[in-house]
C-alpha cells in the first residue's frame, strides 16, 4: 500500500494535535509543526505504535523559518499527500474602537498569511504530482461575525476566501481542497484568546455541551477518505447548544 503524509500545522494542542492522533490510527504518517517542541516531541512518542512521525519546529508568522524547516524535510517526507492548515488562534476580544494593533497584527499574520506561507511550499509538490488533499480550518467565524470578533472573523472570512480561491486554482491539477469549519471547540483557544486569564475562557464554555478536537478530527478523517471522485468542499460544525455564533444555549 502507498504510504500517505500528512503534515498538520498546530499540532502540539487542541483541533491539530487530535488530527494528528486520527490521521495516525487511520494510516497516515505524521509531519507535525508547532513552536512548543517539548509537545511536539511528546506527540511523537504517543504516536509511535501507529505512524512514522516526524515533526517541524517553526513560527508560521516567520516566512523564511517556514522556509528553511519545510526544505530542511528529508527525501522520504517531501511527499506531502494531505496538508492541513489549522495554526491559528484569536487573540483578544474587545470591540473595534479598543482592539490592540499587535493582537490584529498577531491575527493576520498566524491565521492568514502563516496559512499562505506554508502552502506555498507544499502546493508546488502536488501540483507536480498532480495530486494531493489540502484542508483549512476555517471557523463559524468565516461565515458570520459577531460581536467584538472584528478582526478575527475578518481574518477567518480571509481563510474562507483563499480556500475558495485555492479550489478555482488547484481542481485541475488533481488537487481537494477543503474548507472545515467548527463552532465552539473546547482547547487552548480562549486561554490564548484571554492571554491566560483562566476565569475568562472557562466562561466561553460554562452552561454549553462544547465540541471536543476529537470531534472535528473525526470530521477531518472523513473528509480525507472519501472516495476520489469526492470532495467534501466546506462544512460547518457547531456545538448542538449553538445556532450560530452568536446564539447560544446555556443552562444556568
Ligand atoms: P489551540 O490554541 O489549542 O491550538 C492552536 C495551535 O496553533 C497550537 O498548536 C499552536 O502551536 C499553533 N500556533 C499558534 N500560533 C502559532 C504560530 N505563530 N506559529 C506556529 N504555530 C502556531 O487552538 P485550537 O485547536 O482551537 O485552534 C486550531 C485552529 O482551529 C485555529 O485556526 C482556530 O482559529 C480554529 N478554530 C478553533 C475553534 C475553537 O472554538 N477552538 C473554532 C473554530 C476554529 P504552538 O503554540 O506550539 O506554536
Ligand atoms: C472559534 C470559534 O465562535 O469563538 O473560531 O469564533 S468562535
């Protein structure tokens, strides 16, 4: 059988390290990226028994450590067969008028352009092979804005667009790409979102049944098996507490 690689972008936690886990036990060896280099070497230890695993350490927001680590791949990783681009995080929550310009900075640069760093190095590859699957997680926040979400929604709405114009550009070469989409997912998210503030994050998810990373890599190997005349091109997954972003329910 061919061996398959999947390089995840934000695996050391929450919606990437799960996709690494489900991607493993469902045959695919593992490229993991991340700063943290202590989880990503953990990572590879739980992941032993499955996957061969190799991992990446850089920064997305530095194109030219996003460079030098993706060539630095030995020969048998440079086969990239499915690339999922899920680092990323919202950092700060105020309403336009009080938005702290390193937070927008910080958003733009990880969730967009990091986005585009790394798959400009991997795109290149599959096209020559005319083949290959790539998947962005994208957020409800691509869809709808919401309250004080400003520049995060803009640069999830920014990741819908590219994964969009990724689809027009790659459908010819052999190329799925798709867009993955969750509600409220229980992870590191909010702690960074609330630089820490413990109380703060555990409030997003008080009173609601949130989503596990499980859950979304569930989604993310179903996407990935489909059969090839199959492309799941976007999908939305809330919390069943939720009706959009801005709707939810909690029980006091
Ligand atoms: P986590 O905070 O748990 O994980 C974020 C991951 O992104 C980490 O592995 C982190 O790795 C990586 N990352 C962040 N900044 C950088 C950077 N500058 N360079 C390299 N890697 C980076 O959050 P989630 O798992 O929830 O988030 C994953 C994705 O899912 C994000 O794109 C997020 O926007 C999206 N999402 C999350 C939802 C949620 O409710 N949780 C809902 C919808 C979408 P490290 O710190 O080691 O670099
Ligand atoms: C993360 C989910 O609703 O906080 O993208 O934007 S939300």
């Amino acid at each position: 059988m061919k061996r398959k690689i999947a390089l995840i972008t934000g695996a050391t936690s929450g919606i990437g390290r799960a996709c690494a886990v489900e991607l493993a036990q469902a045959g695919y060896d593992i490229i993991a990226t991340g700063r943290r280099e202590e989880r990503l070497l953990k990572l590879g230890q739980e992941l032993s028994s499955h996957a061969q695993y190799h991992y990446l350490k850089f920064d997305v927001r530095k194109k030219t450590e996003v460079d030098k680590a993706i060539d630095a791949l030995p020969n048998s990783w440079k086969k990239i067969d499915l690339l999922i681009n899920n680092a990323g995080n919202a950092h700060g929550l105020e309403p336009i008028q009080d938005g702290n310009t390193e937070d927008w900075d910080a958003m733009m640069d990880i969730n967009v352009k990091g986005l585009l760093y790394v798959s400009k190095k991997i795109i290149p590859g599959m096209v020559n092979r005319k083949s290959g699957q790539i998947i962005n997680i994208g957020s409800i926040a691509a869809k709808e804005v919401y309250p004080k979400g400003n520049v995060y929604c803009a640069s999830k709405y920014a990741v819908d667009a590219i994964t969009k114009g990724m689809r027009l550009d790659l459908t010819e070469h052999g190329i799925k790409v798709m867009g993955i989409h969750p509600g409220l997912v229980e992870t590191e998210f909010s702690i960074v979102r609330f630089k820490g503030d413990q109380e703060k994050s555990g409030e997003v998810y008080e009173g609601i049944h949130p989503l596990k990373p499980e859950d979304i890599a569930e989604i993310v190997r179903f996407a990935v098996t489909r059969p090839a005349h199959v492309v799941m091109a976007d999908v939305t997954i809330l919390a069943a507490s939720q009706s959009n972003s801005n709707t939810i329910y909690r029980s006091s």
